[in-house]
C-alpha cells in the first residue's frame, strides 16, 4: 500500500512510533533489556555497538549541517 505524502513531519510514522514505544514499555521488557544492553557493553559486542553509535550520530550531524541556512 502507497503511503500517502503528510508534508512536514509525518504523523502516521510518528503516531505508530508512539504506539510501539507505549507497547514495548507496558511489556515488562524494560529492565531486561537495559540489563541486557549493559552486559554487551562488557563484551567483545561493544566495538560493533560503538560503531552503530558513531553511524547514527553522522546521520544526525548530515542533517543538522542541511538545516542550517547559509
């Protein structure tokens, strides 16, 4: 199904975004996954999260550096 174009901001993405945050929260998964998370962190997991952490900032820095007017 063709999703429809909303302009600014996307509402539906944002709307179905909440509605899986509220669901993932309500399971009781929270602290299984924080404490999951913080174990990978003392493995050998941590190089390839790091590496995942720096992509997503550059995607953050590209954006930033397109919103910014000359």
């Amino acid at each position: 199904m063709a999703q429809k174009n909303e302009g600014e901001g996307n509402r539906t993405a944002a709307r179905e975004y909440n509605a899986d945050q509220q669901k993932f929260v309500r399971s009781g998964q929270v602290e299984k996954k924080a404490r999951e998370a913080e174990k990978a962190m003392e493995t050998d997991e941590r190089r390839e999260l790091e590496k995942a952490e720096a992509i997503g900032k550059s995607h953050i820095a590209e954006e930033d550096r397109l919103l910014k007017k000359p």
